[in-house]
C-alpha cells in the first residue's frame, strides 16, 4: 500500500528539478499526478519516465486561460487531493537595474501563478484535501540583487497562512516548503554561463551548514510528508529545508 494510494495529485513546474521529483515520488506513492509545465517537449519526457499514473497538461500558471484549460482537463477525470504549487522562477537584479517587467513578470508568475492556480483547484478539491505552496528559505532573509524573488517568496509564505484560516472549515491543509539552494537547473540557470553556475553553486554550498547543495529528491520527501495523511495535524505551516541555513 503506497501513502497516496487512490489519490490524484497536481504538480505544477514539474519538467524538472523538485516538481519532477515530487511527481514520481507521488506516483511511486500510488497517486494519478498531472504534471503541468510550459514546454511541451520537456513535459513530455517528463511523463514518459514516469509512466502511466501521470498525465502531461501544457500550461503557464501566468496565462489565466492556461489554468482555466487546465482544470477543465482534470476536472474531466474527478476531483483532486493534492495540489502541489510549485511553478516559479527569478533572476538576478540589483536595486537600481530592476525593471516593470522584471518585476511584473516575477510577481505575476510566482505570486498570481500560485494565487491562480489554487483558487481555480477549489471546486476540486476534496475535503481532507491538502495544499502545498513551495517558497524559500529567502523569504525571512535578505538577498543581495534578489530582492524581486524574495518578496515573492515572503507574500507566499503570508498568503500560505491567510489561505489556510480560509480553508480549514473545508478540511483542507495549507502548508508550505521553504527550500535552501537546491541543485537543479534552475538554480543554475541563474548564473548564465557554466564558468559563473560554477562559481555561484560552489558559493551557495559554502553558506549551507551541511557544506552542500540539496538534492530535489530530499524535497521531494517533505512534500510527499505534507501532502500526506502523516501531516495531517499540519495548517499554515512552513517547513524549512535547507541545510540548516536558516536555523544555524
């Protein structure tokens, strides 16, 4: 018997990184998943390796008809147990180069994405039904030439509270993860050039307790906690994991 045995679960940013490792560990769990991502190419490897409890849906959590089709499609099947919100990205931007678009382009993906996507999931979701928002364990730091990033990642962390006051006459939990520097692609991305992603990893390892980046499959274990009957005296809460970066 898997721990989500039965259960249909939606990953968003799921090509790569923590949402692909937190969709295969679902399905190993016995759950459907949707994988959600914006290339579809990408999407679709995805889906092949993990088989059949998973199915691709291409959308932007940015583009509200994106999220409208994609409910649609898994309202189709039945409802949902799990909604694991983890779409999102930033880049580099000191104070005095920050742009409109730099910054509407990440509010609007991380927050509104986020926001979008679980007002949209509610007439799914079944009672019990649990919620996971990923933030960072930026969000009660200050981060040099990320500021735009981490004041998303603090609105999440204040509307993963808010949303769960709201929902928990519902039975439906609303957590959250707050991930160190974890190593993905998109952390890499980050830098630009393989010399600099060097550089910049070896760096974020070197400010990490544990003198070492996060593996997305360490992540994936705290989400399948919360997304699980194990966590369920859990509501509003943020688990940090990190390496100890914020604790130590």
């Amino acid at each position: 018997m898997g721990q989500l045995d039965g259960r249909t679960a939606l990953v968003t940013g799921a090509t790569s990184g923590i949402g692909l490792a937190t969709a295969r560990r679902f399905a190993a769990e016995g759950a459907h998943v949707f994988l959600t991502g914006r290339r579809q190419q990408a999407l679709d490897e995805a889906v092949a390796s993990i088989g059949d409890r998973a199915t691709g849906i291409r959308a932007d959590v940015a583009d509200p008809g994106d999220l409208d089709r994609l409910f649609a499609s898994i309202g189709q099947r039945g409802n949902l147990d799990i909604v694991f919100a983890n779409a999102g990205g930033g880049e580099f931007a000191a104070l005095p180069d920050i742009t409109w678009q730099h910054y509407a382009d990440t509010f609007n993906t991380n927050v509104g994405g986020t926001l979008f996507t679980v007002q949209k999931a509610l007439p799914l979701l079944t009672r019990g039904a649990s919620i996971i928002v990923t933030s960072s364990n930026i969000d009660t730091k200050g981060a040099a030439s990320f500021s735009v990033y981490a004041a998303t990642k603090a609105a999440l962390r204040s509307l993963t509270r808010s949303w769960a006051a709201e929902l928990v006459t519902r039975g439906i939990r609303v957590n959250s993860i707050a991930p160190g520097p974890i190593a993905t692609p998109g952390l890499s991305g980050l830098a630009g050039d393989p010399g600099a992603a060097e550089q910049l990893l070896k760096g974020l390892a070197a400010g990490v307790p544990m003198n070492r980046l996060g593996r997305p499959e360490e992540i994936a274990e705290t989400v399948l906690f919360l997304a699980s009957d194990a966590s369920s005296y859990m509501t509003g809460a943020e688990i940090y994991v990190d390496g100890g970066a914020s604790q130590i």
